[in-house]
C-alpha cells in the first residue's frame, strides 16, 4: 500500500516511512464503502507489525477475523465514548 507524503510529490511504502506504533482509529464508517477507510486499514494493521485497529461503531463495529488479535471493538455511540475517555483523562487515568 502506498500513501502521497503531505507536501511532497512522491509515494513512499508506508513501512518505510512509520517505524513507530501506529494506532489506527475508525470512527462511524458504515458498509456503504469499505474500501476506502476500512479495508485499508484491516491491510495495514495486517502487515504492520505494530499497528493497532479500533473501531467505535454502534451498529457497525466489525474487523476482519485475520487481526481480531489486534483490534478493538466498540459498539457505543462515538460521542459518549469520546465523552468518556476525555473524563479519564482529565482524571489521569
């Protein structure tokens, strides 16, 4: 997979330019179109050694069954989850 650099004209292999954790967070994206958010992203926590997939969806929060090990579901409105964890983290947990 292949993404355009911000402010430069070349692609670049995504594993060559992420070297770090990546957290790869998916927020209300329906069935309608996966291939363009989700499919891509189940591709590359799949081959990402340490990438990490969350889904916050109350209807749809799914992942593809080969990184079910490394995803999270979330079945709860965005607004609250968010809601929540900004609570949290306020508190310093």
């Amino acid at each position: 997979m292949k993404f355009k650099v911000l402010g430069s004209s070349s692609r670049a292999p995504i594993p060559r330019l992420i070297r770090n954790y990546i957290q790869l967070l998916e927020m209300g994206v329906g069935r309608m179109t996966p291939m363009f958010i989700q499919e891509p992203f189940w591709e590359m926590t799949q081959y990402m050694r340490d990438a990490f997939y969350i889904n916050i969806n109350p209807k749809d929060a799914i992942t593809n069954p080969v990184i079910r090990e490394k995803s999270l579901l979330i079945g709860d409105d965005i607004n609250e989850v968010l809601k929540e964890a900004s609570e949290k983290i306020k508190e310093g947990r």
